[in-house]
C-alpha cells in the first residue's frame, strides 16, 4: 500500500478532514531523523528496511503544509538571491523578475525534470568524517557539488558530493548539535538506501546557518530526486480530492433532492408569521443580524443541566474535557479568575472548543513544536490559552520560517465581553470570528491566517 493511500484510510479512521497536506512520516530513533514519505512510496518497502530497528522506528501520521507548497508558491523556493537563470531567459526582455517567475512556473506546472541551479554556502561532512566544511555548494540536475576553490562554479573547482539516487533526505529531529556534531540546528541528512548505517558518522550531511535556508535546499534536493513523480503526486491528490468533493456534493443532492434555485426564497419569520422577503439586499441584511444574534447566544452559552449554572458565575478552563463560559459581570471577574487554569471541563466554555485550530492546554514549547513540525508555511496557525494570563488567548502562526505569538485579550464594552488582537480597536464576539476576520485581513499581522495546525489524539 502507498504513503497516500495508508494516509487516506488514516484520515477516515480518525474522522479528519481530508486534504492533500497529510504525510505518514518515518523517524529512526537510531540516528534521530526523520523524513516525510512520497505519496507514491510503499510503506511496506520502508518498514522492512528497517531491519533489526524495527522495534524502536515509528511512523507518525501528521500534516505536513510544505508538502506541496513547491507547486503552489515555486517562486518562494528558487529566490534571486539562490537562483541561476540561463543565458537565454535572461536576454529574453527587460523584465528579468516576470521571466523568472514565469520559467519557475513552467517547471512545475509542465512538470520539467530540469532542477534550477540552487548556490550558496554549506556546511557540509562526507560520510566517514568527523566534522563539518564550510563550502561554497550548487545543485545542479546532475547532482549536489561543492567548490574546491571560493565560490568558482567552474567545472574543474566542482567536486560531486551525491547524485541523490541512492539515498533517502532525512532532517535532523532535534539536537543536531549532539548528535552529528553539526554547526547549528538546521541538518539535512543523506542516508544509503544501498547499505544499512550502524552510525551517525557513515551519513553524509547538509547544515544550514537557518530555516529558511534549510527549507529552500530541501525542496530542491527533493525535486532533484523524485523530478516529475512530485508533479504527478501533486496533480493524483488533487485529482482524487476533487472526486471526492464531487461525490459528496452529489450524495448531498441526491438525498435532499434537486432544487430549482427559483424555489427558494427568502423568509422572515420574526412577527406573528412568515413573509417572503423579495428584496435581495434586505435579505442580506436580515442574514447578517440572524448570524450577528446567533453568535451572540452562542457565546452567552452555559453548561446544560449544571446544578451551579444558576448560583455561581461559569468558569472558563483549560483541560480539553469541559469548560464553560466566562459570562460574569466585570466585578466578579477576578474572584473565579485563579480557578482558570485548575477548574472547569467542556464545550460549554464557547463555540471555540469545537474548532480544529484550537489546542487546549499547550505550553509555548509545545506549540513551537508543533507547528515547525507541520511545516513553517505563512500563515499556518492555531489559538491556545495562555498560560500565564487568566482569561487570555494566544494566536500562534508562522511567518517567514518563524513562529510568532500574539495575545488575544478579553475587552469589555457596553456590558459585553469581545475578544481583541489591538487593545479594543477591532472587537469580536468570539474566537471564531476573530478568525475569520484575520482569514480574510491582515489587520496588523504579518500575513493572512492560511492552514490550521490539527493534532491527533
């Protein structure tokens, strides 16, 4: 069975939304690396490589979002800075960054097997060696070399470091630094699929100075190896989900029955009876106050049959078992606020507990974790309470290889409590949505709000 298919029976056994960012990744415990299995790749195959290891390597199922952000976003992967052109895109015309962009794109749209060069400096140790070399490295369709002479790209100074096709791309887990004796943090590991490793030291490695660096090398070592069967991956998920979509879509049909789109109309059903609202744009208007009412009751919500309900002011808590709201008046607010973090379970605590973006209970650390684990797209994000203020949020999301936080706090305005990013200048009744808004607007972060971070249980 393949690495899509075996995510695919995964994602319906732990009723997850299905999308093309899931990956089923193989961490050797031995050498502390990981890597991400191709949707084409045979998991069985990879299991019995393992060999006398197999008690102590594991696969995770876990999303992944720069899976395929090599297709969607080439341009971030192949920057001028790191990017040869050849001679013949750069005499055609003046505009040297529209033909860049538009040669990156046919790549990986035509699903070319040319790789465009990728230059800079590494850090780099043969197998067998026991440190690193800071060398001047270019990637080329051939292979991965490195100068022997400063940063000549003449073919003489240019020494093959790996062809790449007879090794799997690992990354370093964590502690690079201990276990491979690397300059920093950020270590791509070249393992043999030819010979079994009995140590770190028979590995070929790869160390950039930071993330993002590490990022761009790894999606061109990843092009030079797999070529057009990442194209074809790519085009099979999207293909397949789009099926499903449709298949779902008809399921829907088929049981609610197809409808004239003339048949239906507009109702308002606040007086004594029902109207048909004609008018288009009063229709609008009477959708956006019922929803405008609706988020309202929902975050007035208490705990349904709670003996305490009618006696003592919800709690707001931590633990993902039960919470309730945080509804009492602004006097009574600090007398419950220390029992934050130690009382109160449930979905009752808002209709953000229902949400896959929210991750109860995560420290800083673990979310840190978290989401370079799913990969360091912009935008990327999940919302957490914070541990050390009662009644905070904290919006958690990368940017530019970078994880940054920002506080989400309560602000009380005409006897209502609203949740705000900028100290009360843009105000929402719930976490919900305050997502929505940033999904859409900047509003003072970096960048929109693009994939959320899921974590199996």
């Amino acid at each position: 069975m393949s690495a899509c298919d075996t995510c695919h029976l995964l994602v319906l056994k732990n009723h997850a939304i299905d999308d093309k960012n899931w990956v089923l990744v193989e961490h050797l415990a031995k050498f502390n690396i990981e890597r991400a299995l191709e949707d084409h790749e045979i998991v069985s195959g990879v299991h019995k490589g393992w060999q006398a290891d197999w008690e102590i390597n594991r696969f995770y199922f876990r999303k992944d979002f720069k899976k395929y952000d090599f297709f969607q976003n080439p341009a971030n992967y192949f920057p001028t800075l790191v990017t040869s052109l050849s001679q013949d895109i750069l005499s055609v015309g003046d505009n040297f960054e529209r033909k860049k962009t538009l040669l990156i794109q046919n790549l990986m749209v035509c699903g070319d097997s040319r790789v465009p060069d990728i230059e800079g400096i590494l850090h780099i140790k043969d197998s067998g060696k026991k440190s690193f070399k800071k060398l001047f490295c270019v990637l080329r369709g051939s292979g991965l070399y490195y100068s022997t002479k400063g940063t000549s790209m003449d073919p003489k100074h240019l020494t093959l470091f790996s062809t790449l096709s007879d090794v799997n791309i690992y990354t370093c887990s964590s502690n690079a630094k201990k276990y491979y004796h690397a300059p920093s943090e950020f270590c791509i590991v070249l393992k043999s699929t030819e010979k079994e490793a009995h140590d770190a030291k028979e590995m070929k490695c790869l160390c950039t100075d930071d993330e993002k660096a590490k990022i761009l090398w790894l999606g061109g070592l990843r092009l030079l190896k797999y070529g057009k069967k990442l194209r074809e991956n790519y085009i099979t998920m999207v293909r397949r989900l789009d099926k499903l979509k449709s298949l779902e879509n008809d399921s829907f049909i088929s049981k609610q029955g197809v409808l004239n789109p003339q048949e239906r109309v507009a109702m308002d059903f606040t007086g004594h009876q029902g109207r048909v609202i004609a008018d288009p744009n009063e229709a609008l208007g009477v959708a956006i106050a019922e929803g405008n009412i609706w988020r309202k009751k929902a975050s007035n919500r208490v705990a349904i049959n709670s003996p305490k309900a009618s006696r003592s002011p919800p709690r707001l808590g931590t633990s993902p078992g039960y919470n309730e709201l945080d509804n009492s008046p602004p006097g009574n607010r600090a007398g419950f606020m220390s029992m934050y973090m130690s009382q109160g379970h449930g979905l009752s605590s808002g209709i953000h507990m229902t949400q896959p973006w929210f991750h109860s209970g995560l420290t800083r650390e673990e979310t840190q974790n978290l989401i370079v684990q799913h990969g360091l797209v912009d935008g990327a994000f999940l919302i957490r309470e914070s541990h050390r203020i009662p009644d905070v949020f904290v919006l958690s999301m990368s940017h530019n290889q970078k994880v940054k936080h920002y506080q989400i706090i309560p602000v009380d305005f005409e006897s209502s409590t609203f949740y705000s990013m900028d100290d009360g200048v843009t105000k929402f009744s719930d976490l919900l949505q305050l997502v929505e808004f940033y999904q859409v607007n900047t509003g003072g972060l970096p960048c929109h709000l693009t994939n959320h971070i899921t974590k199996l249980v």
